[in-house]
C-alpha cells in the first residue's frame, strides 16, 4: 500500500475544464474526486480499494479511501487513506473525532462501498 501511495500522484490532482472551443478554465477537485481517482487507480493496480463516506455531527462531510491490509497473506486490519495527502491511520468510526486542516468534527455516519 504505500509503495503504490508513493508511486500514485492523486493528491497532485487538478482539472481543467474546456469551455467553448476558446478558454479552459481550472476548477478545484473536491474529496470525491481524490477518493475516486484514487481508488480507480488502486484498483488498476490490483489493489482493493473502498470509498469511505462520512458525515460530521457539524453538518459537513468527507469523502476518503480505505482498504485491508494484509498480513502473511492474511487480511489482517483496516486502514482509512486521506486521498488528498496520503495519510494513512487506522480505522475511524462514528464519535471518532477528524481534523481538515484547522478544524475538527465528529463523525456521526460512516459508509464504505467496496
């Protein structure tokens, strides 16, 4: 896993939007847009990879990655992949609190789609 975090360059991604035959216009990637690119990516690769959806108490929401990681061949544990910075941590659940750059929320809803 994280030698395929290393190689991949989802946290670089941008998108430029052709409007008309004449201007481009850039537009920022959102969560789900990192999520999914990289699990897309991932799974090119042979890598089974989820995309995790979680709401905040605060009225906000997050879309990342997660996947198992095995162990001797062993599916083992769950960690969750912040696809905009390749951060991996261990599984979050609902109450687990989660910080976007200076703010923290509480998960209060958590879905994986495998």
């Amino acid at each position: 896993l994280l030698d395929f975090l290393e190689w991949d360059r989802t946290e670089l991604l941008s998108f430029g939007i052709q409007v008309g035959s004449w201007k481009s216009i850039f537009v920022q990637p959102v969560c789900v847009d990192f999520a999914e690119t990289l699990r897309n990516n991932a799974m090119a690769r042979g890598i089974d990879m989820d995309i995790v959806i979680m709401n905040f108490v605060e009225g906000v929401g997050h879309v990342m990655n997660g996947c198992w990681v095995s162990e001797g061949g062993v599916k083992s544990y769950y960690v969750m992949i912040e696809p905009q910075t390749d951060a991996v941590m261990s599984q979050l659940h609902v109450g687990d609190k989660y910080q976007i750059g200076e703010n923290v929320f509480t998960i209060s809803y958590i879905n994986v789609i495998d």
